[in-house]
C-alpha cells in the first residue's frame, strides 16, 4: 500500500465505535499515515461530552451501536451540538442497502463507507473532508473579518456624520449663544438624567452623542428672527417652530445607528407631556423617551443663560419653574431624574 503524504498530521480526528478491535485498526490507519492527535472512543454514552471537549475537526462513526446509537449521535452533533459548524462525519456500517445509505445522509453524515473498510479509501476520504473542513474554516474566517470591516467602516462613517452635524449644530448656536456651549450643557444634563431614569450605558451614551444635535435645525431660521431681542410675532413664532422639521430633515439624510434618535429629539424637543408642544401637539408617552429628556435639559439650560431676548434665570429660579411645569409640560418622571440630578 502507497503511504500518503500528510498535510494535516495535527487535524483532531475522533473515533467511535463500540467493537474495540475496530478502534484499534483505525488508529493503526490514521498513525501509519502520520496522524498525531486523534482518540478512540468505544462507549457511546460518553461520545457527546468527549466531543464537546476534544472539538474535533472530524468524526468517524460507527452507525449501529447500543443507544444513544449513530443516528442519534449524528441528530445531537448536527443540531445542537455544532449546529451551522462545518464538522463532517464518515458513518461506518455493515449494510449496503441504498435506503439505509439514504437515511445515514439525511441524518447528516458527510460520507458513507461499508464494512469492512479499506485502508487507503478511508485516508482519502479522510483527507478530502478535512481540506474541505479547512476552506471553510477559511472562509469562515474571511467573513467574520469582512463583517467586521464593515463594522468598523460604519462606525467611522457614523461618528464622522456625528462629527459634522455636531459641528454643524455648534455653528447654528453661535449665532444666539456668545459660548457656543449650550449643546454641550444640554447633552451632559440630558445624559445625567437618562442615567438616573435606570437606563442602560449605552443608551446614556447615545443621548451624550446625540443630544447637541437638538437645535441642528436652527440653522434654517433667519437671523433676524432668531437674534431678535424682543418677543416674537405668531407669524415669528411659526417660523421659529419650523427649526425641528428642519432638523429632523437634515439628520434624516444620514443612515447610521444613532441617526433615528438624534431625529427623534431634533423634531420633539419641543412637544409638551399635556400635548400644547409643536410642531405636532403629541402628548404624554407618545413624546419619544429621548425628546422628553432633551427637553427638560433644554430648558434648563436655556432659562439660567442669557439669550438675546431674556436675562438669566438663577438656578433657583430655573429649578422652581421646572417643578411647576411638571406634569404639564414635562413628563412628571423625567422631573423628578432632573431634581435628583441637580441637587447631587
């Protein structure tokens, strides 16, 4: 017999079958072919946990074995064992019927040999599974990195267009704020709150990110209506109104994970929990969550700093009208996160 060269001498092959002396003779195959790491295993009941550890890269089962027998080794293997993993299985029996060949691959063997088994056969097929066991492991590996790039890529994309807009969004306050940092107030107040309601850490981050972008749609509003020192007209008004459709339909030219959100709070940062908000008069818990603590944030902030038309408020000032608004303009929970966060 014609010694065949080994490519994969450290390939984790498995045996199982309940007659020892073919054990035997398969390990004397695989060791004069240079195989190194392979076991024999000859009671069935055991098989499963050996291969949970040993995870091998291939089986050769005997079919016809006390329970759990072949077939039901091979269902547990396919299906919960290593289910969607590429592990092919050489099922050995002793019957040449088409039927019972049939039902040994529908049951998820990879191949089929006959008892007794040849030695050179069994080396090839051997081999054969195992170099296509290695292109998928290949490819399996090249796609985990794929999707990661893309991964990656995206999350650059999305904190690059969060980059922009929250430039974009600074620029827009500079024109009614001299500092320029009221969106940043508003997104360490907001995520402050969020974090008090019992959120999770990545929603708090979320928040933080996309808060500043509140006011993006200011952008969109002319001076002289938005640098105006006095009261505005309801004409004024309604155009001052439109800065949150306009936001919303900047942030809506972005598709990136936290772009849904950040629309969401640029277009009902100024709805109100009894439903007199705009720009479409929703109430109560149709106000999405992260528009209805912007909101209280947004407030705040805008109260205790000067603006081209009002003073500042003090801080005292600013608290005692939030709580008088509770429950009407702002939802009553978000409120009491608010109080617990300024006064700690």
């Amino acid at each position: 017999m014609i010694k065949l060269g080994n490519t994969f001498a450290d390939a984790r092959i498995c045996i199982l079958d309940d007659d020892t002396d073919n054990v035997s003779f398969l390990k004397s195959i695989l060791e004069w072919s240079g195989y190194t790491n392979y076991v024999g295993i000859s009671d069935s009941s055991t098989a499963l946990s050996s291969f949970k550890a040993y995870r091998p890269d291939l089986i050769i089962l005997d079919l016809h074995m006390p329970k759990p027998t072949g077939y039901d080794l091979l269902k547990s293997i396919r299906e919960d064992e290593f289910p969607g993993e590429y592990l092919p299985v050489i099922a050995l029996t002793g019957d040449v019927t088409m039927e019972t060949k049939t039902k040994t691959l529908n049951a998820g063997a990879t191949d089929f040999l006959i008892k007794p088994v040849d030695a050179l056969e069994i080396l090839l097929r051997i081999r054969n599974l195992l170099e296509a066991r290695q292109m998928h492991l290949q490819l399996s590996r090249y796609q985990e990195h794929l999707e990661q790039e893309v991964r990656d890529r995206t999350a650059d994309l999305s904190l690059a267009h969060l980059g922009a807009l929250a430039a974009l969004a600074r620029a827009g306050e500079l024109r009614d704020d001299d500092t320029g940092e009221h969106t940043h107030r508003v997104s360490d107040v907001a995520a402050g709150i969020a974090r008090l309601l019992g959120k999770e850490g990545s929603y708090v981050e979320a928040i933080r990110i996309t808060a500043p972008l509140h006011d993006v749609g200011k952008i969109a509003i002319p001076d002289s209506i938005l640098l105006k020192p006095g009261k505005l007209t309801p004409e004024e008004f309604e155009v001052m109104k439109g800065h949150t459709t306009a936001g919303a339909q900047i942030l809506s030219t972005i598709e990136a994970p936290t772009m849904n959100l950040a629309r969401s709070i640029a277009l009902s940062h100024h709805e109100r929990w009894n439903g007199t908000g705009y720009p479409h008069g929703i109430a109560n818990e149709e106000i999405p969550l992260s528009a209805r603590i912007v909101s209280v944030a947004d407030v705040y902030d805008a109260l205790t700093h000067e603006r081209p038309y009002k003073r500042a408020w003090s801080h005292e000032d600013a608290v005692t009208e939030i709580k008088t608004m509770s429950g009407s303009f702002f939802d009553p929970r978000i409120v009491k996160a608010f109080l617990e966060l300024v006064e700690s």
